[in-house]
C-alpha cells in the first residue's frame, strides 16, 4: 500500500511539474488516504501482535 501512495506521489509531482492542477491534487489526495490507511493498518497489526505475544509468554 505504501508502494501505491508513493507511485501516487509521484505521479502528483510530474503532474505539478506539467500544470496540470487537478489530477496532481487528486493524485496527491490519494497518495495522502493511502499513506494514513497504511499508518492505521500498521498501528492495529502492531497492537496485535503485541497482544498475541503476550498471550504466548502466559
């Protein structure tokens, strides 16, 4: 997912760099959703893994 976000980043600069406004802000919108979609999957696989370690060492 964070490959996505990156091609989508990516995608928004050579947009920018050409003028065409709207798809680099659409571009960078998505890159922006996809980055915090991956930030909270991280944070939810983190807590579990955590919790399943715990429950391994009880």
């Amino acid at each position: 997912m964070l490959k996505m976000a990156l091609f989508f980043l990516v995608i928004s600069i050579i947009a920018g760099l050409f003028g065409f406004g709207g798809i680099s802000s659409a571009a960078a919108g998505m890159a922006k959703i996809l980055f915090f979609i991956a930030i909270v999957l991280f944070v939810v696989f983190l807590v579990i893994a955590l919790l399943a370690g715990r429950s391994l060492t009880r």
